[in-house]
C-alpha cells in the first residue's frame, strides 16, 4: 500500500511539472501585451538617405572601373587553393567558385595541400579551433581566415567563447556574416539571392496578390536557448494571445505540425506554400547583434514573395541588405497590439498591402550590396590582387582606403585585435538579457 501511494504521488506530480512546462512554454504567463522600449539609437530617419548615397556612389564607381575589373578578372587564370583546414561542423560541404565572376580557384579539405605553393587561404571554422589542431608551420604568404556565422550572443554567452586564444594567433582576415568582415558571408542564398529573383520574376504585383489565401506564419524550433529565442517566443506567443491569425510550425509549437509537409528549404513546394501567406513572421534569436539577419529573412520570406514582419537586428540593418520599403519593422510600433492591428488593416487594403512588394518592380542595380562578391568569390578575388569588394563594407575610406582596389598579388591583410572587433563594436543590446 505505501509503495503503490508512493508511486501515485510521484506520477501526479510528474503531470504537474509537465503541465507547469506546458503552460509556461506553450500558452505564456506574460502580459496581454508586448510594449517596445526605443534604443538610445533609434532610427530617425537618416539611414535610408545615407544608405542610398553610398549606393549611388558604389553604381558610380563600378560604371568607372568597369573595364578594368573584367580585365583583371579575365587574367586571373593561375590556379589559387583555398584550404579549409576546420570545416563547418566536420561538414565537407561543395562549394563552387564562378572563374568568369571571381577568378580561378579551387575549394579543397584536404590538409595535404597546407604546403602546396598555389594555397593562397587557409579558413578556420570557430568550432574546432584547438592548440594542436592548427598547422604545423605557417606560411607567411598565406591569408588565414576565421569563419563564423553564429551570433555574437551565441558565441559569446551560449558557447562561451572568449577568443582570447583566436586573437592571440593572429588571423588575416574575418568571414562572417557582419558586413565588415573582411569576407562578407551573407545568410541570402548564394544562388538564388534576391537580385536573381527580381531578375527571373515575371508575375505581376496583382498575380502574387491573387496567390495570398492566408495571413501569416512563423516557423521556429529554437524556443529558448538564448535570451533573444526566448524573447521571440514572448512576442508570438503575445500576438496570438491577442487574437491574431498566426499559424506556427516548428518545435515550438505545440500540435503545429509539419510545414508544407515536411518539404526543406531545399524545395520549391516549400517557397510555394510559404507564398500563399501575406506575412512572414522573420524572428530571429539574438536582439541587436549587429547584422545578424538569417535565411528566415532572406530566403523564406522574400525569396517566397511574403512580406517579413522583422525583429532581432536593428532597422538600420536590415535597410542595408534588404530591398526599398519590403519589410515590417516590429520595433517601430509600441506594442505588439499595434503591430496586430496595422497587419490586419493591410491584410484589408490590398493597395497599402501591394507597397511592401513594389520591390520586385525595381531594377537590381538598385539594391543595396549590388555587385558585392561574397564568401569564397570574394577570397578567391582577393588571392588574385582584386579588392573592389572592400567598398561595400561600412567602414570603407574613400579618400584613404587601406589597401588599392587592385594589386599585384595578395594584399596585405590584419586582424589586429578579433575579440575587440567582433565583441567590442558589436552593440550593448546585443548582449543583454532582452
């Protein structure tokens, strides 16, 4: 009799801790409503007319250079091997290179070519750098590179990564998804990018308009492991609470089920039910770290002619990737009742509606980053003496860049100082418990 009571009470309160997890997961214990405290330095209004300056001067610049960078590339036929000593996650993964775009060179894994002449670039991937998993000797003549694409958050508090030991051995350069890196490596598909979709569309705003049957949707399964996911998970728990159709999928939520039946990003029959929604709820897990915009932007929303509803990087920084007028901002509402009251007043005047999908209308040269080669193009460029992709960075110097657009050679490159650069210029927020 007291092992069977004792059995009970243990099963009983089992129940009760998974109800407690259930209600606190799933349903929330916040209040009815989000409201939004503004940053010290919340957009007023400037980013937009500088950001379309600095275009302006990029499109000018490459109509003046033109020839000579065709030429430059043209010539750049001696084969330049980029060595990726630590891949992502010991994920041997293809990667191609444009010659016609970017230049001759090879990706390869294999360590043995660490003392071929032709390896101009060694990449290090943040996860596996360890003491005695490095090069034997290092070549002086090579550029070695530190590769993450994590958050700042993530790295710095979830995995707790100090980069003491990366800044002391002294990289050459940065690729990550900060658009000063030296290397920019954006989270847009390097295929289908949004330029590739504006040039391949041929429906019209009416036609995407006639393919919207339904209002939004979010797919998340990262629920809690940084601030930021928890946040994200307040913030759509909140607006459903408050009555808004928000259809979630992903491990988050509960009895969603399976988006577009399980199909991956890697398939068309997933754009195409992401399509049939106005709204792309595009949280992502880490607030204000800088530049920190993923395929959720990016490829779910635009690349599916939904329009992203944003939150986790700043306004400044997605209007410096993203197209003219194609995203919602949630910050700039005060509430998250605001938010939902001005989704359903588009989601009932097509016209307003039709405003955030103008910009498949525009011309490509238009939008930010237009022409900037990325990631391994971008190396492989460098390795053959041309720099031009140094422009696109914000901290470009146009009366005293550090190095000329192009050289003879590979050009020298420094990280001074990795842990200051990538923590230290990284904003406050970006770091707190939001």
């Amino acid at each position: 009799m007291g092992l069977d009571f004792t059995v009970s009470l243990r099963r009983f309160r089992f129940a009760v801790l998974l109800l407690i997890v259930y209600v606190l997961v799933y349903i929330g214990n916040g209040p009815d409503d989000v409201t939004f405290s503004k940053p010290s330095h919340w957009y007023e209004g400037r980013t937009a007319f500088t950001l379309k300056h600095h275009n302006d001067w990029i499109i000018h610049l490459l109509d003046k250079i033109r020839d000579e960078l065709e030429m430059r590339i043209l010539n750049a036929t001696d084969m330049k091997i980029i060595l990726v000593w630590i891949p992502m996650f010991d994920m041997n993964l293809p990667h191609e290179i444009n010659a016609k775009k970017c230049g001759n060179c090879k990706i390869t894994y294999d360590r043995g070519k660490i003392d071929d002449e032709r390896t101009g670039a060694v990449v290090f991937h943040f996860d596996g750098i360890i003491d005695d998993d490095l090069p034997p000797t290092r070549n002086l003549s090579q550029l070695y590179i530190y590769w993450v694409l994590e958050s700042t958050a993530t790295l710095r508090i979830n995995r707790r990564n100090s980069l003491e030991f990366e800044d002391n051995f002294n990289f050459n350069a940065t690729m990550t998804y900060r658009r000063d890196s030296d290397f920019y490596q954006s989270y847009e598909h390097h295929k289908y990018g949004v330029t590739r979709i504006m040039e391949e569309n041929t429906l019209t705003l009416e036609e995407l308009l006639a393919m919207k049957t339904k209002l939004s949707v979010a797919i998340v399964s990262n629920c809690g492991s940084t601030a930021g996911a928890r946040t994200r998970m307040r913030l759509l728990k909140t607006i459903i609470r408050l009555g808004f159709k928000l259809d979630g999928f992903g491990a988050c939520f509960w009895g969603g089920g399976k988006f577009a039946n399980g199909k991956s990003r890697h398939e068309p029959k997933f754009y195409a039910e992401v399509r049939k929604y106005k709204f792309y709820f595009s949280f992502e897990n880490s607030y204000h770290c800088k530049d920190y915009i993923t395929e959720k932007f990016f490829n779910n929303a635009l690349r599916s002619f939904t329009v992203p509803v944003v939150w986790g990087a700043t306004r400044e920084d997605y209007e410096a990737v993203a197209p003219p007028g194609s995203f919602i901002f949630v910050e700039d509402f005060d509430s998250m009742k605001a938010l939902a009251d001005y989704l359903n007043y588009l989601d009932k005047n097509d016209t307003a509606y039709l405003e955030y999908l103008k910009w498949v209308t525009i011309k490509p040269r238009d939008m930010p980053n237009y022409g900037r080669a990325r990631d391994w193009c971008s190396i492989c460029r460098a390795l053959h003496g041309i720099n031009i992709d140094d422009i696109y960075s914000p901290k470009y110097n146009k009366t005293n860049p550090i190095r000329p657009l192009f050289t003879d050679g590979v050009a020298t490159r420094t990280v001074e100082h990795l842990k200051d650069w990538y923590y230290g210029e990284d904003n406050r927020e970006c770091f707190s418990k939001y």
